[in-house]
C-alpha cells in the first residue's frame, strides 16, 4: 500500500485547498490566541470557509483552540485582570447559551455581516473621537452587552474578538494583562461550547481527525505570539490590534454582503 493510499483512507479531509487555507488560518488563530495580532484571529475561520462550510470550519477548529487556550493560560494566567473577567465572563457564557438557540435560525452570513458593520463603526468613532488620557472607561452596561456580542459570535464562527476588542481595548491595558484577560475569557467561551457543538451534531469523526492532523500548529502560534506580546512597544500592539480589527470587519462584513 502506498503512503497516499494509506492517508487517502484516515476519515479526514483529503482536499489539498483546505489543507492550503487551514494551515495559515490555525497559524494566525494561534498569534490571536496570544493577544499579538489580537483581531486577526477571526479571520481564522473566514479562511477556512474558502474550502468548507463555515460550521464545519468551526467544529474543527474547536479542539485546536482548546490546545491554543492551555498554552496560553499556562503562560499568561497570573496577569490577568480579574475584576475585568468578572464583569465580562458570564455575559460571554450568556452569548453562548444564546448562539445555541439561535444556531441555524441566523445565517452565517447574516451574522457576519453584522458583525463585520459594528466592528467598522467601532473603528470609525474611535478615529473621529480618539480618546484623551482622561476619558472615563466604557460604562459597564455596554462591556454586559458586547460580552454577549462576543460569546455570541464566538460561538457561531469563533470571531468574539472584535466586540471583546471594542470593550477592552479603550482601557488601554498593559499588553501582557490584555493578553492574559482575553486568554482566559475564550478559554471559559470555547471550553463551554463542547456540549452544545456535540448537541448540534458538529463533532464527528472526520471533523475530529481533522483537527488532530492540524494539532502541532496550535501551540506555535501562541508561543510565537506570547514572545512577541512581551517585547512590543504599547503604542505599536494597540496600532496592530485596531488594524486586526479594520481587516477582520471589512472581510466580514464582506461576507455578509456577497
């Protein structure tokens, strides 16, 4: 038996166009995952769409984050900002709950498209109205509601960056506490979606064998990133995030609209 023959028959996707499109996607999610190129994680599963359905990107996609998130935690856990989880975290639970209800009621395309519109009218307010060194943090409601925003489309195409970012990034946080706290928030978010993605009847064999071939790429996109994390200059972390954010809304909301 040849050796093509032999991988030809493990239940994975044999399709060298996803293979073309999932290596660079799983890259990226993992410089995301590290808070280094923080918007540019959703753009993960955009990616992969190009060669499978959007739910299945994300199905396989689950268990690479999972990997993604104990690198991160294991490095980045002790700096996190606490107070900050507790005020973000079970909005970001309550997101979920509600992508499990309305899973295939909205469109994929329908939630990136809305997505991708909040994400580019964020970025357009913050230019015309940057902040001063004095500005009041957002208010509280508004971080309650964008944490849903954020469980929400993480859960349905894992891209809850850009309404986290829309909350988070205005309180100019230390690079390193930014990193730790978006660890920890989508560690808690994806490790909550196994149940219902299993409910849903997204995990299966050949998603999951998928994902395994995939598996030694997700922790060196969040080594790579956290180094990086550490050295950067604020000023240019802050630069990249908000430019993550610009290319993840103007593809998304691009997707909403083809």
């Amino acid at each position: 038996m040849t050796a093509w023959n032999a991988w030809s028959e493990w239940p994975l996707i044999h399709d060298p166009a996803f293979w073309a499109v999932a290596v660079p996607a799983v890259l990226m999610m993992g410089l995301s995952k590290s808070g280094f190129l923080g918007g540019f994680g959703s753009l993960a599963v955009p990616l992969m769409s190009l060669a499978v359905p959007v739910p299945q990107a994300a199905a396989i996609m689950l268990p690479l984050l999972l990997v993604m998130d104990a690198t991160g935690l294991q490095q980045l856990w002790k700096h996190c900002d606490r107070a900050l989880l507790r005020r973000l975290l079970p909005a970001g639970l309550l997101g979920t709950l509600v992508g499990t209800l309305l899973f295939g009621v909205l469109s994929t395309r329908t939630v990136a498209g809305v997505v991708g519109a909040l994400t580019l009218l964020f970025l357009a307010q913050r230019l015309a109205f940057p902040p001063r060194a004095d500005h009041a943090p957002p208010p509280r409601p508004v971080g309650f509601v964008l944490g849903i925003a954020s469980g929400f489309t993480s859960f349905v195409a894992h891209a809850g960056s850009p309404p986290f970012n829309a909350y988070v990034l205005p309180l100019r946080l230390n690079p390193v506490t930014y990193a730790a706290t978006a660890a920890v928030f989508f560690a808690a978010v994806n490790l909550s979606k196994w149940i219902p993605y299993a409910w849903l009847g997204l995990i299966d064999g050949r998603n999951m064998v998928t994902s395994l071939a995939l598996m030694p790429l997700a922790p060196i996109g969040v080594w790579l990133g956290i180094r990086a994390t550490r050295r950067i200059d604020p000023s240019w972390f802050y630069r990249l995030a908000y430019a993550g954010m610009a290319l993840t809304g103007a593809k998304l909301l691009y997707d909403g609209l083809r």
